[in-house]
C-alpha cells in the first residue's frame, strides 16, 4: 500500500532530468514505483531536483596489506 506520492519540478531519470516523475513511497520507506504515475501528489518539491542516493562502495582493505609496516622507522628518526 502506497503511503506517499512525491513529485519535485525535476527528476534524475538516468540520462536525464524530466519533469512530471512521481515517486510511490510504500509503508517500508522504499520506492514502490517511478515516473509518470497520474496520481495526485501528497508531497510537492517545488524549486527541487531528485538524484538517486549514491551508494559508498570504498574499501579500506589495503590497510590491513599495509598494517605494521608504519611503526618501522629507519634509525636516528
């Protein structure tokens, strides 16, 4: 069941901005569906453009290749 309906002026759709996307918030928080679905808002975003949540995908795996190695230091340092 659709708990929310958002439309902002514009929408990161991929390759472009577009206007008239709507986004179905569902009772979970997750989008449920997106574009052009005739329904009436209940959040308007005027003067707002959505971008899809980038996702973190860095890792710090080096660091332990490299553990140790910094406490070594040459000889009078």
């Amino acid at each position: 069941m659709t708990v929310e309906v958002i439309e902002a002026d514009r929408t990161w759709m991929g390759n472009e901005f577009t206007s008239g996307v709507q986004l179905a918030i569902g009772e979970d928080g997750r989008i449920e569906a997106a574009g052009a679905l005739g329904r009436t808002p209940t959040r308007r975003l005027r003067r707002v453009a959505l971008l899809p949540g980038f996702v973190n995908t860095h890792s710090h795996a080096f660091q332990r290749g490299l553990r140790g190695y910094g406490e070594l230091f040459p000889a009078g340092a």
